[in-house]
C-alpha cells in the first residue's frame, strides 16, 4: 500500500464489510435449505426444481436492478445510491421471515435481488474513485473477500440461530446487520473532492493516472455503451462464470448432506474452509496483478496473464465428483472457489480499466445482468438434472455434470475477452 496518507484503504474497509452482508443475507437461504426442506416440499418430487424457481426470482430481479441501479448511481453519486442499495436489501433480507412456501420464498428472493443490485456498481465505482489502475485490482480483491467472509460466518452463525430461535429469526438478525452498517457509510463517506481530511498529495496520487479528476461528470447512458466491444468482452466474461459461483453459493451445502452426509445442523467445518480459501483467492489475485503492474509490467499483460492462470485452476473440479471423501472434494473445490474470487477481482478492475469512471457503475450493471441472466440459465438446468438423477437415485451424476460444466467456463470467458480487447483499450465514449 502506498504510504501516501492511506485515507483510501479506510473507504475500502468500508466496502468490505457491506460485501460482507450483502452475501451474508444471499447465503442464509441455502444453509436453511437442508433443514427446512420438508416443511416447504423441497425434498419430494421437483423439490430441486422448486427450490431453483426462488434462486431464479432473485438472479431475475438482480438482472433487472443491475442495469437500473447501474445508471442510477452513475447519476446520484456513490453515496446515496449505496445508501437506497442497503436499505432496500436488508429490509427485504428481513421479510423473508414472513414466507410460507415457495412463492412467498421466491418474491422475497426477488425484492432481495432489486436491493442487492446496488452493491457491486456501487463498490467498483467507490473503487475507481479513489484508487489508481496498479491499486484498484487488490482494492477490489479486498472488499470482494468480504463477499468470503460473510459465506464463512453464515455457516457458523447460522445454525446456531436456527437452533436457538427458528428460521425466521435467522433472517431478521442477519437483515438487521445492514443498518449497522449504514450509519457509519453515511458518517464518513464522501467523494475525494468532497472529503476534507484527504490531503491533496493522496488526491493527487489517487488521480495520478486518470485523464479526468472531476467526480461529477455527466454520466452515460447505458444504451449507448453496447457500441463498444469492450462492453462484451466485460458481458462475456460476466456470463459465462457467475453462474458458477452462484452454483457454489447456493448448491454447495446440499451437495455435502447428500454426497457426504454432512450435518447442517451444526457449524459446518468443510464450508467454512472452502470460503476461506476464497479470501485468500479474492486478495491474492488482486494482489498479483498489482504487483505485476508495479514490477513495470503492462496492466493489461499483468491482467492477461493473471487471468489465465485463475482459469486454469478452475479445471480441476471437473474431478470433484469423483471424490472418495469429503476432504478431498474441499480440497478441489476450495481451489475453484479461490479461483473464481481472484478471477473476480480482476474482471472487475478491467471494467475500469476500459471505461472512465463515469460509466463504470453502467458498465458493471450491464456486466451483472448478463452474469444473473447466465446465472437463470443455469439455475434451470441444474433444477431439472438433480430432479432427474435423484428420481432414478443416482444423484453424484448430477453433480458430476455440473462439475464438468464448471471446468472450461473461464477459459472459454478468458479467450472472448482478450480476443474482443486484447490490450483492454480505453472505451472513446466521448467521440
């Protein structure tokens, strides 16, 4: 870290720990899942199916908010619109005590989803607001993990509330923590120009590489932004690999209890170790991008290559159905989790890396909704395949195609990136 004031790594804290809630509030439903399954019919015949239809509400209305949400903080700052995201989401994280089936599952899952659209645009904007290129992958790296460490604490947290209070309890405590949260966003968030304890020799470092210093530049309208091929190679790789972290999130427990018998009744050892081998992925790859670049590397050869390597990594989950024990399935999974997290840290930093930051919350809108809609498609799919394979009791092939579906997607998402924008060129949206 530079020793330049270092105000920035405090607004980085800050994005940390609502990442933090944000996927402490998605993770809830699916360590519930297991213990709640009989009560809400998500055991018996398309029980998977069902289940898949209130994920799919979620990635559905998340698609939806991400472009919404994504232009509106491009035109109502950072601060505000971070503030209507959290607000939104932890009140709807909250309503879900109120469910009483699928359906009130799935339109909660969906007022969830509109709220937590807010988050990622607003955290990138934040990030290229008060960070240089050669900072912003391990900045992003960093409150990315705080998407870690709420899928490390809800293991614990979670069924100990369960078994103390109820399911619907779970989701009031968890819910609440957003408004924790909000009062020190509000406290001590503003824009560098607007913050008057950063020193002009931190503002200056922190624009030391930017063509604009001006927070409040008009914004671009998110339709004119599909003129550029940059915005699909941003799309493609949104698309082809959130599915699988979405998959991760929400299909990881179930894959346990059934494959391993594991007890979700209890803090679950093996999930908290796979989530914390994502935090070391999400800081570590945003890390070594960074270095690269500061070691004089071109920042698009420093992403390039980092990149790579993170998709290759993913490759061997293709093998994690095939495990004898539970530990060595952690061990394959840990490794594509971890991957995914680093990869996410720098496919972030490419958006504003291509774009100047009066697009980029447009930008990572339009990137979010394709990797929700990937995310929907995915969902469907692999409803209807548990379904099948547990009909016919053979529910490891299941999961075994779904490994193999997981293993080429970042390697397929790298090549249609750096063929779309080998060097990551700048977006001339103001041509």
């Amino acid at each position: 870290m530079n020793k330049i004031g270092n105000y920035r790594w405090r607004i980085s804290s800050l994005l940390f720990f609502a990442t933090t809630i944000n996927y402490l509030d998605r993770q809830v439903i699916s360590l519930l899942k297991p213990l709640v399954a009989h009560e809400f019919g998500w055991d018996g015949p398309n029980g998977e199916s069902n289940y898949m239809y209130v994920h799919m509400a979620f990635q559905a209305s998340y698609a939806i908010g991400l472009l919404g949400f994504g232009g509106i903080i491009d035109r109502i700052g950072t601060k505000l619109g971070y503030t209507i995201s959290i607000i939104a989401w932890s009140l709807a994280a909250m309503l879900h005590a109120l469910a009483s089936g699928t359906m009130s599952f799935a339109f909660m899952r969906a007022l969830l989803g509109l709220g937590e659209s807010g988050n990622f645009p607003a955290a990138i904007k934040t990030t290229a607001e008060w960070f240089p290129k050669n900072e912003r992958a391990l900045a992003t790296g960093i409150f990315n993990s705080g998407a870690n460490i709420g899928a490390v604490v809800a293991p614990i947290v979670v069924p100990w509330i369960f078994s103390q209070f109820g399911w619907q309890m779970v989701f009031i405590a968890t819910g609440a923590v957003g408004f924790i949260w909000l009062i020190f966003w509000w406290l001590y968030y503003e824009v560098p120009l607007k913050q008057k304890n950063l020193t002009k020799e931190e503002y200056d470092y922190i624009h030391a590489d930017m063509d604009e210093k001006d927070e409040n530049q008009e914004p671009v309208k998110w339709g004119r932004l599909f003129r550029f091929k940059q915005t699909y190679a941003f799309l493609f790789g949104k698309l082809l690999t959130d599915p699988i972290w979405w998959i991760l999130l929400t299909q990881l427990p179930s894959y346990f209890k059934s494959q391993f018998g594991l007890d979700l009744g209890k803090p679950s050892l093996e999930l908290v170790v796979v989530y914390t081998a994502t935090t070391v992925g999400s800081i570590g790859g945003g890390w070594l991008s960074g270095m690269l670049i500061n070691k004089g590397w071109a920042f698009y050869n420093a992403r390039k290559i980092s990149m790579l390597g993170f998709a290759l990594a993913v490759v061997p989950i293709m093998l994690a159905s095939y495990c004898d024990n539970i530990w060595q399935a952690v061990a394959l999974i840990s490794l594509a989790a971890a991957a995914h997290q680093a990869w996410s840290a720098n496919i972030y930093s490419i958006a504003t890396d291509m774009f100047p930051k009066k697009a980029v919350s447009s930008v990572i809108g339009i990137g979010g909704m394709a990797g929700s809609v990937g995310g929907i498609i995915f969902f469907f799919y692999v409803g209807s395949l548990l379904d099948h394979y547990k009909l016919i009791n053979e529910l490891n092939a299941g999961y075994n195609y779904i490994f193999l579906c997981c293993g080429p997607a970042y390697l397929l998402a790298w090549a249609i990136i750096y063929t779309l924008a080998p060097k990551l060129e700048t977006a001339r949206i103001d041509d």
